[in-house]
C-alpha cells in the first residue's frame, strides 16, 4: 500500500514537471535591429495546447491572436501567423513599416501562462558615407591625410577603414560624431605614410545593417613628384639665420661706433695742442702770413721771391694785358726793373703781382 502511494506521488510529480514545462514559451530574438521602414519580426515558439495569446508594442497592446486563428491579416502594422501552417507551436509578429517610435519593447502574453516575455527592438537609420576629395595622386612617401564624412545616421555609425581591403590598425584615425537633430554626423580622419598606390575604403556600418556603407578612393603614388618642402621648417632656418645676422651687424655698429668717439676725443685733443703752439707762433710776430717756399720765379724776372716781399705795403703793380698791346701802369717808381718783359721768342710775359 505504502509502495504503491509512493509511487502515485512519484508519478504525479513527473505530471506536475512535465505540464510546468510545457507551459514555458519562447521570445526571440531579445534585441532585434531594424531600420526604418522596414519589417521587424518576432517568434515566439510555444509548447502543448494554448487559447490566445496577445502582444505589446511599448506599453499598447496591439494584437489578440486565438489559437483557433491561424493567421490575423494585418490590421494597421502589425499582424501574427503560424510560422508554419497547422503548426500551433510557432507563432510570428510582424511590425510593419517601422518608424522610430516603435524603439522599445516588444512583449508576448499567453493566456493560462504565468509571465510575459520581453524583447527590445532598435529601430534605426543609416546616412551616407563619403571620402573628400576624391580620388588623388600624392608624392611618395608623404604623410597623407583622409577624410570620411558620414551624415544623417542614426545612432551614430561605426566607422573603419580598409587599406587594399584589409583593415586598418585603429590607432591611424580617429573618429568624432556630433548630433544634428535627431541625426548623428561623424568624421574620421587616417593618416598614414603613402608608400604605394593603395584603394582607400571608409565603411559605416551600425547593427541594422548587415553590408557597411561604404565609400572609396584610389590614391596613386607617384615617386616622379617631389616632396613639397616642410615651410615649417624652412621658415625657422630663415628666421634664425636672419636673427644672426643681425645680431652680428649690431655688434658690429657698435664696435665701429665706440671706436670713433674714442678717435674724435683724440682728435680733439691734438687740434688744442696745434692751437696752443699757433698762438705762441703768432706772438712771436709771423701775423702776416707766410713765405710761400714752393714759389720759384722765371727764368728772366728780375724779382726773387725774397725782394717781392721785401716790397713795401705802397707799392701796387698793375698790369693789364689785351692782345698785343701792354698798358702798364707802374705806381711809384722803384729799382726793381720792368715786370713787362719780352723773351727771345717774341712773347710777352706778364706778372701781376699784388702785395697786401
Ligand atoms: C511607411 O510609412 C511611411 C510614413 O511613415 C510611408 O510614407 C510609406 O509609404 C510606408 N511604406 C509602406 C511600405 O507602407
Ligand atoms: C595597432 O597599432 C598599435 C600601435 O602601433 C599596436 O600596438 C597594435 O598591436 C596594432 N594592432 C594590430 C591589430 O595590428
Ligand atoms: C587621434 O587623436 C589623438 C588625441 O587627440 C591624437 O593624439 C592622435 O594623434 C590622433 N590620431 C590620428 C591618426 O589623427
Ligand atoms: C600606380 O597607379 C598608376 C595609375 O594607375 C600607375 O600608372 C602606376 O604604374 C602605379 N604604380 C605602381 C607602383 O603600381
């Protein structure tokens, strides 16, 4: 008797586990990304027998499908169906034509089945991708620079590149997004040393899509083209040459100039001295001027040099000469001889000679 409760109970707790099982009911998937304006569709797969079962889009409960129905037509944007015709134990829900609002929760109820079950869905949207500048030709090895622009994406995209189609490291580019509305805009920027012609590819991608969008250069290295100089450079080789320069001429303006105030002192100097010395000179009676040593007369003037300026301070010659004719008019008569005279070869000299 005992033996055969024990085994009712047994049997009764496999009932028990066997029906608690067959009340569990699948959701799937738990996050599903679309993007806008297309279908999101949910399953959910159900064990043994069940009446209806219902289904939330955020917190509106938007579909009522009884078991005995195998499909309910859409009816607005959404609708359910038998995954399989006849087949109870798999059920679809489709969001038509989604739009943003329906990000959120997506949730299933079974009537006479404890719990609701829950899955999220992302409805998003992808923008355009694109590369500045274009295609372009660039000397060899210089440090080049890309621009991917994307725009109108939502959320913001992840954004890679690819070298020749494979990817490169992350640590070459970086990526900035800022929020346009309800849009996001993205730039990336790679730099990298052109070393051979090399396919640029940007890729935008975020979960709803299954392909990145994608956009693509061709640079051509030329080796035939020169580097541009580094101006940078260029310019601070200039500026510092120039600052030397000048530097060394001010020194040297300074040099020249100490040296000739120093010479202008000495020189001031000597010119006392001399004055000193002059005055003492014409103390001692030289107040009318000097002999003029370098004076040499000619060959037939009868007047040395010494007897000129032996002449007293009365005596004025005056002698005028015209073409042929001589005037002379000899004021005071004095033994010192004609100053008119005729040389051998018939020319007349004639001396003007004026003693103050
Ligand atoms: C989807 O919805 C948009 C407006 O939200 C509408 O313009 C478009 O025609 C709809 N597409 C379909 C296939 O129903
Ligand atoms: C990317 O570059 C960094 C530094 O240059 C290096 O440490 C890292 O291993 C590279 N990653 C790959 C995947 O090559
Ligand atoms: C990315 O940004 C960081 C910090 O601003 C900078 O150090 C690094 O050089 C940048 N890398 C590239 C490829 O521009
Ligand atoms: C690079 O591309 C240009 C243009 O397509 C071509 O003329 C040149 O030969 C290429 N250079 C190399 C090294 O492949």
């Amino acid at each position: 008797m005992s033996d055969s409760r024990k085994c009712l109970i047994y049997i009764c707790s496999i009932l028990c586990f066997t029906g608690a099982a067959s009340q569990e009911f699948q959701l799937e998937p738990q996050n599903l990304f679309v993007l806008k304006d297309s279908d999101a569709q949910f399953r959910v797969t159900i064990q043994g027998p069940w009446e209806v079962m219902t289904w939330d889009v955020g917190d509106v409960q938007v579909l009522t499908l009884p078991i005995n129905s195998p499909s309910i037509p859409a009816t607005g944007r959404f609708e359910a169906s038998f995954c399989v015709t006849d087949d109870t134990s798999c059920v679809q829900f489709t969001i038509i034509n989604t739009t943003r609002n329906d990000t959120g929760r997506v949730a299933c109820t079974v009537q006479n089945r404890p719990g609701q079950k829950v899955a999220q869905l992302h409805v998003q949207e992808s923008g355009t991708v694109s590369i500045l500048g274009g295609d372009t030709t660039v000397p060899q090895d210089e440090q080049v620079e890309f621009q991917c622009v994307t725009s109108a994406w939502f959320p913001t995209p992840t954004i890679t590149w690819n070298q020749n189609g494979e990817a490169v490291n992350s640590s070459l580019y970086n990526t900035t997004s800022v929020a346009d509305g309800d849009f996001f805009n993205a730039t990336s920027v790679l730099k990298f040393q052109a070393v051979r012609n090399t396919t640029v590819q940007c890729l935008a991608t975020i979960p709803a899509l299954t392909n990145p969008v994608s956009s693509s250069v061709f640079m051509v290295v030329d080796a035939t083209v020169p580097v541009p100089p580094d101006w940078t450079v260029l310019i601070a080789v200039v500026v510092s040459f120039g600052g030397c320069a000048l530097l060394v001429l001010l020194i040297i303006a300074i040099v020249y100039c100490c040296k000739r105030r120093k010479q202008k002192q000495t020189n001031y100097q000597d010119e006392m001295r001399r004055v000193r010395t002059q005055s003492v000179v014409s103390v001692s009676g030289q107040r009318q001027g000097r002999v003029n040593n370098a004076y040499t007369p000619d060959s037939q003037t009868s007047v040395a040099p010494s007897e000129v300026s032996d002449f007293d301070q009365e005596k004025v010659y005056s002698v005028i000469t015209l073409p042929d004719i001589l005037h002379s008019h000899y004021v005071e008569n004095s033994d010192g001889g004609p100053y008119n005279t005729v040389d051998e070869t018939g020319f007349r000299k004639h001396r003007h000679v004026t003693i103050v």
